[in-house]
C-alpha cells in the first residue's frame, strides 16, 4: 500500500508540471535554463552548502547538549543524507531519517538524534509561517501585488496548518506534562514506542534553552538561502528583484514543499514559483518562474547529492 502511495504521489507531481508545461511555453522554459550564468549557478549551490553547514553544526552542537559527543563529519554527512533522502520522499519526510544515519555512524541513539531535530523543525514551521505573513504584507504593501482571495485564503490556511503543526511540537517536546505520554498510549501500533517517545521527550527537554542559538543559527541559514535564491535569480537574467524580496519569498514558496501531497512538493513548488513570479510583474513571469524552481531544485539536489556517502556508508556498514 505504502508504495503505491509512492507512486500515486509520483504521478501526481509529474502531473502538476505536465499542466505547467502545456500552459506555460516550454520553449520560454526551455530557453531560460539554457541561458543560465554557470558561474552564478556555481556560487549559487557555495551558498547553499554554506546553509547546509551551519545546519550540519546545529545537529553537531545540539547533541553535544544532548550528552553525545559525535564528530562533526559525523553530523555532517548524517545531515546531507537525511537532505539527499528529502528530496525524494513526499513532505521531506526523509530528513527525519538522520537519526538512522547518525546511528549507522556513531552510538547515538535514535531517540537523541530525534530529539536534536524535531524541535528545531517545530520552530522552524513557525519561523516559516512568520516569514511567510511578513512576505505576504510586504509584497501587497510596498510591491502592490495583487492576490485573489482565494489565493490569499489558501496562503492563510496553509499558514495556520503548519504554524499550528510546529506549535503541537513544541508542546509535546518542550512540557513537562504527561497528557502527551497517555495520547501516546492510547495510539494503535504508536504505543508501542510509548517508552522511546518519553525517552525522546525527556532529551528534547535538555535542549529547550538552546532556542537563542537555534534561532541564531536558522537565521544564519535564511540569510545563505535567499542569497542562493537571488545568485539563481541573476543567472536567469532576473534583475527585479531585491535580496529582501528573495528573502521574504523563500519561506513563502518553500512551506508549500510540505505538503505530502507530491514528493518533495514536485510540481507545487514549481507552480507556486510561476504564480508568484507572475503577481510579482517579472515580464513573462511565469515561464520565468517556473525555470527558477526548475534550476533550484536542480541546485539543491546537486549539492545535497554529498549525502549518498552518508547513505550507502549506513546501508552497509
């Protein structure tokens, strides 16, 4: 059943950029990728390497809070795989495999490498939700972009959803109580692992005042992405828009890659990308955007391609 979810997820995505494809010209598409600066791609995928560093240190520097001392080439290749196993399952659901990688490497169990990553993704659905809404009043106040209702009404549930997602996290991970424990045990097939989730809940407790330096650290990483963002910008010949509006655009595009609806938001990122481009006024913004999404996603899976060392290496050890 699990696979052929799989695959309906698949086909759905392929689907989404069949449609974008018959409505958008391909050859607008076509051209524009073809017309990519190789250098500003280069120094593109640096600055997206750079993010993936500093996220490689926060799981380093959270698990030495947790009491296990890993090397940083540990973290860091356990980091990329979870990122390289991301870009292939539906809602990034696979870069909460690094606790499996971290644990095929070191002794870390996976109850600690959950606890130094679900928190971090709790607060960052928020950061996300924040950045999102302030994108939202800035690109309707200061750029006078027009929105439908409709589109403004999806944004918002879409906000709501993950924002609260990210709140439930928090609250399950980060207090005291045991209502969380007894929901957990009232769980088919869950309570199973009612004793690992305490576990996990006692570690995650131990890292709750390191939030200045996770958010320290995640705005370190925004600043890398939207650079990323606007060297892929001006490699496509893109020259209006600002680096506060790449910025604000990414946590706005990028939530949507969480939806389980496609694999890694195949098609959605890539339709949302067109449609923002477009309210934005880029000319031909929508065949425009939907290179930019295209060169992205090439972008990342290039750099997160370090990662298959960290995978096959947990394969076969």
């Amino acid at each position: 059943m699990t696979n052929k979810r799989k695959l309906v997820q698949v086909l759905i995505g392929i689907a989404i950029l069949a449609l974008l494809f018959y409505k958008i010209d391909i050859h607008d598409v076509i051209a524009a990728i073809r017309s990519v600066n190789i250098w500003l791609f280069v120094a593109a995928a640096c600055s997206y390497f750079c993010y993936n560093l500093f996220m490689a240190y926060r799981l380093y520097y959270l698990l030495d809070r947790l009491g296990n001392k890993v090397r940083f080439r540990h973290s860091f290749f356990a980091h990329f795989a979870g990122m390289i196993a991301s870009d292939v399952t539906p809602g990034r659901a696979g870069f909460f495999l690094v606790p499996y990688f971290l644990k095929n490497r070191t002794n870390c169990s996976i109850s600690v490498g959950m606890a130094a990553i679900l928190a971090p993704q709790g607060i960052e659905f928020i950061l996300k939700v924040v950045g999102g809404f302030i994108g939202l009043v800035f690109f309707i106040t200061a750029v006078s972009m027009n929105l439908s209702t409709n589109v403004l009404l999806s944004l918002c549930i879409s906000g709501a959803i993950f924002g609260g997602l990210g709140v439930v996290m928090l609250w399950i991970l980060w207090t005291d109580e045991s209502l969380s424990g007894r929901l957990v045990a009232k769980i088919p097939y869950i309570k199973n692992f009612k004793e690992g989730f305490m576990d996990m809940k006692a570690k995650s407790i131990l890292i709750r005042d390191s939030i200045p330096i996770i958010l320290i650290i995640y705005f370190i990483c925004w600043l890398f992405l939207a650079f990323q963002w606007q060297l892929i910008g001006l490699s496509l010949g893109i020259t209006g828009l600002s680096f506060l509006a790449y910025f604000l655009l990414h946590p706005l595009i990028t939530l949507i890659r969480f939806v389980p609806a496609t694999v890694s938001g195949l098609g959605l990122m890539e339709g949302t990308t067109a449609l923002m481009f477009h309210l934005l006024g880029i000319p031909n913004g929508m065949a425009i955007g939907l290179s930019f999404a295209l060169v992205v996603r090439l972008n990342m899976i290039l750099v997160n391609c370090i990662g298959l060392k960290g995978v096959f290496s947990g394969l076969y050890r």
